[in-house]
C-alpha cells in the first residue's frame, strides 16, 4: 500500500482561531437592538475584565472587539479604538 504525501502548496490556509467572549458578545448585539451603538459602560466593563480582574484574557478582549466593532456608531468609534489599543498594550 502506498500513502501519499501532504500537499502543502494547494493554497492551504489555515483559518485564525477567534476567542470571542459570547457574554459580552450578545450585550453588545442587545445594545445596538436597543441602541444603536455600544455604550461606554460595556467598553468600560470589558476593560476592567481584562485589566483590573484578570477575567478575559488580552487576546480574547481583542477577538470580542473585533467581533463588536460592526456595532460601533461613528461617533463612538474614537473612544472604542482608544480602548482596542489600551487593551492591546496593556
């Protein structure tokens, strides 16, 4: 029986792994049904999670915000991208 190798060439990529936090997930989704936009309580929450409470890691808080920022009105859009990369360098 003969076996075939791998072929790696193909174009083959393999996809990145997204730690998505669903409970801040679906209190984002449930703001912007209500709202329209996040608001400053949930960046805030968020934050303190990862920097104060050691709760959600690093990685994870950038995955949910990334994930959330489709949410994000315009206007709130330079204190969510403050807060990305605080949490980023933190």
């Amino acid at each position: 029986m003969k076996i075939a190798g791998v072929n790696y060439s193909v174009g083959y990529k393999q996809p990145a792994f997204q730690a998505v936090n669903q409970k801040y997930l679906k209190k984002a989704q449930q703001l912007y049904e209500r709202r329209g936009n996040i608001t400053a309580d949930w960046i805030e929450s968020l934050t303190d999670d990862v920097v104060l409470f050691g709760d959600i890691s690093k990685k994870d808080a950038i995955d949910t915000m990334n994930a959330v920022r489709k949410y994000v009105s315009k206007e709130s859009m330079d204190a969510f991208e403050s807060t990305f990369k605080f949490i980023k360098n933190a």
